[in-house]
C-alpha cells in the first residue's frame, strides 16, 4: 500500500512539473488570447492532470481487464464476457444522459455543475474497490463503473461549452491538446502501473482505485474555482433560448437535426464508423484473454497504456490540422488511421500475431489523438455560442447510444462464432473493420461534397 501511495504521489509531483512546464511554455500566440483565458488555460490543465488519476482507474481497458480476470469464476463466461463489453463501452454508452445533464445545467454556473460531477467520479470510484469477488460483485463494479462514467459523462458536456467561451477558434485544438496530453500522460502512468502491480497482485486494484478516488476529490474543489469569459452573459442567452424554445433539449435536437443537413451527415457517418471504434476494446479483452492468454499487464497495456502514450506524441500534430480545416475535411483523413489500426488488430488476430496487437496499440494511439480533439470540438463548426452545448449534447448522445450497442454486439458476434466452431472468434474484428472502413470513406466523400458547395474562393480556403 506504501508503494501504491507513493508512486502515486510521484505522478502528482511529475503532473505538477510538467503542467508548470506547459503553461511557461505557453505558444507565443498565446499573448493574443484575451486575459481570462491565458489566465484559466494553466488552472484547467492542473484540473485536469489532477482529475487524470482518477479516470487512469475507470478506463474501459482496465477496468475491462479486471472484470474479465478477477471475476471470470464468479458467472457464466458469457455473463461475464457482456459484463467486459459493459465496462469497455461504458466510457462511450454513459454519453446518452448527456442530453439530460445539458438541459439541467442550461442557464447556470457550469462549474460549479462540472465539480459536482467531479465529485461523484470520484467516489463511484472509490467504490468500486469495496465490491465481493461474486455475481453479486460483478453487478456491483459493472454499475458503478456506469455510474462512474455517467456523471463523466456530464462533465465531457459542460466543459465543452466552458471551452468553447474561454479559448478562441484559432486556438482552441492546440490548448485542447495540450490538456489532452497532459491527462493521458498521466492515465497512461497510472492505469499502466496497475496492471504491472496486478501481475504480482491482482487485487491491488482493491487499493489504487480508493487512492485515485481520492485525488479526484482534490480535482473536484480546485475546479470550484474555474471562470467563465462572459459567464453572465452567456446564461442569459441560454435561458432567453430555453424560454422562447417549444419543447426542450430534445426536441431543439431533433430540430437540428432535421434543418441541419450537413451536421445530420455527420452525426449519421460518425454512427457507423465510431460503432467500429467502440467494439474494439472490449473485444481485445477477451480476445487476448480467451485466446492468446496474454497477461494482465500486457492486456493493460495494449488496451489502455500504449494507447494513451501514443495519444501524446500525436495530439499535437492533430490539433494543428484541426485548428486549420472544418472538421469533415479533418476527418476525411484522420479516419484512416483508426482503419489502420483495426486492420492491425485484426491481422494479428487471424494470424496469431502476438506482436502486431503492440503495433495495434500504437496505431490506436495516434488514431486516438486525431479521434478525442474531434470528438470534443468538432461540433463547433456546425453551431452557434449559444446553440454549442445542445450540438455538443446530441453528439454525445449518439456517441452513447452506439456505445451502448456496439460492444455488447461485438462480443455476442464473438460468442456467435466461437459456438460455431471452436477459435472461429478471431475472425470476430472484421466486423468493425467493416465499419470503420465504410465510415472513413463516407467522411472523405463528404468533405468533397461539401468543398463544391462553397464558392470556388471558399473551396481554395477548405483545402
């Protein structure tokens, strides 16, 4: 308990360094973002590096790796291989109480909202250590690894809005980034170092999630103190649309959806190709787990650690693209590297592969860095200041929809084709492979599509 404790404490001193760092390292555009975000820029990256401990612990690919590994005896193996697909899809699927979230919080102070959601991660968190190693138990870290990432869930939501007012358009995918990289460096440490000590011990989990639980808490009152740029004003345009809206959140959504056809191709071709994306992980559990007997630590690392590394080393270079294009042209090339990386996956399943899930894993790291800064920005190019939360919220709860289906879907076909012939479960990652190549080539036809839209000058600046 002594080492867990301290190698954590390592990290937050690391975390406080590099955040230090980063923040004196600020670009020289940075003297052209107006004063409140230079000065919120440094607080939001401490947030967040400090709130990273705590989702290094809620990670689909570990938490995955910890319900297929510490209660494979508890149940059926099917039960248990649809629990794995729970907990992996659970970081997507919790998206759909986004909606909800959004229209709660319309009109008030967002952070004090994002704190309180901080606060219950933090203690879903901590939970989870206190459940029996029993059917009971698997409910048990199942639910509350949903709880856990729901009230995430509403944070991804707000802060978004929080974002979008603080750091200008220019700008925003390079400070996003470099949030972004702050935290998987640090969810990368943490979650990789579970699964390292997990080989020694397996339930040392039992003792790292209370302690990164913990330094959610911590993560959660530093971020009492966040502002917004034209807060007031902003609440106020909120509440005059709520007010003048007809029905609320959901149906301005589906109104949206209706008027705005280029957003609706969007949401419709991300539906696909992220429905392949989402099948991945929880499909590598109990693939590598099933039919490779890979480690813990290994499968911690390739479903989660590798990942997430990679993720840092290409953010940066993403988020200069994406600050530069609309987000379909941005997609209709960094689609392709989440079919490279699926492709890898699958290669390595058929062929048995061992080294090529590593490759993978770097591979999905740098699809990864593109995937998460256009996740979370690339809305803006469709909506209004005022309209960003309610775009930003039917995004995300799509994304929890095909979150919901996807990996359930994934490992029922996986169980489909293992009862039809023994190790015909490899095959299984062609499936999202499929998708996810249909949904890159749907993104690279709708960025042309809408460059002969513009005027012949607005299509020279699209490019």
């Amino acid at each position: 308990m002594k080492a867990s404790g301290g190698a954590f404490q390592a990290f937050s001193i690391n975390a406080g360094a590099t955040i230090q760092g980063m923040s004196q390292s600020a670009p020289q555009r940075g003297s052209h973002l107006p004063f409140i975000a230079r000065t919120l820029m440094p607080r939001e990256i401490a947030a967040n590096a400090t709130m990273a401990l705590t989702l290094g612990s809620i990670e689909g690919g570990l938490v995955g790796v910890v319900v297929k590994t510490q209660f494979a005896g508890t149940a059926d193996p099917v039960w248990v291989n649809l629990a794995v697909a729970t907990v992996a899809g659970a970081p997507a699927f919790a998206n759909l109480a986004s909606l909800s979230i959004s229209q709660l919080a319309e009109g008030r102070d967002k952070t004090a909202w994002v704190s309180i959601l901080q606060a219950l991660t933090a203690f879903f968190c901590m939970a989870m250590a206190l459940v029996p190693t029993s059917a009971w138990g698997l409910v048990a870290v199942t639910g509350l690894m949903v709880g856990a990432r729901l009230s995430w869930a509403g944070v991804i939501t707000l802060r978004s809005a929080i974002w979008r007012a603080n750091f200008p358009r220019h700008v925003r995918g390079q400070i996003t980034g470099r949030i972004t990289v702050i935290y998987s460096l640090i969810i990368a440490i943490s979650a990789g170092l579970t699964g390292l000590l997990m080989n020694h011990w397996p339930e040392v989990w039992r003792i790292t999630f209370p302690i990164a639980g913990a330094m959610g808490l911590v993560a959660a009152w530093r971020y009492q103190r966040m502002r917004i740029r034209l807060g007031a004003r902003l609440r106020q345009q909120e509440r005059r649309q709520a007010a003048n809206r007809a029905g609320g959140q959901l149906r301005q959504s589906i109104d949206i959806l209706k008027t705005d056809h280029w957003y609706r191709r969007y949401m419709l071709t991300m539906f696909a190709f992220g429905s392949g994306n989402l099948m991945v992980i929880a499909l590598l559990v109990v693939l590598l787990t099933e039919q490779f007997g890979v480690s813990r630590f290994s499968q911690v690392m390739i479903t989660t650690t590798l990942p997430l590394l990679c993720l840092s080393v290409f953010t940066p270079i993403w988020a200069r693209r994406l600050d530069a294009v609309h987000i379909l042209d941005y997609r209709a090339k960094q689609a392709w590297t989440f079919v490279l990386a699926v492709g890898l996956f699958a290669a390595s399943a058929v062929f048995d592969w061992i080294a090529g899930f590593w490759v993978g894993a770097l591979a999905l790291g740098a699809a990864f860095a593109g995937g998460k800064l256009g996740w979370n920005l690339g809305h803006n190019d469709f909506a209004s200041d005022e309209q960003s939360t309610v775009y930003m919220g039917i995004h995300v709860t799509l994304t929890g929809l095909r979150g919901l289906i996807a990996p359930l879907t994934g490992v029922l076909v996986y169980q489909q084709l293992e009862a039809m012939a023994e190790g015909w479960g490899r095959f299984v990652l062609l499936f999202p492979l499929t998708l996810t190549l249909g949904g890159a080539i749907t993104f690279v036809v709708l960025a042309r599509w809408r460059r002969r839209e513009l005027s012949p000058m607005g299509a020279d600046q699209a490019q």
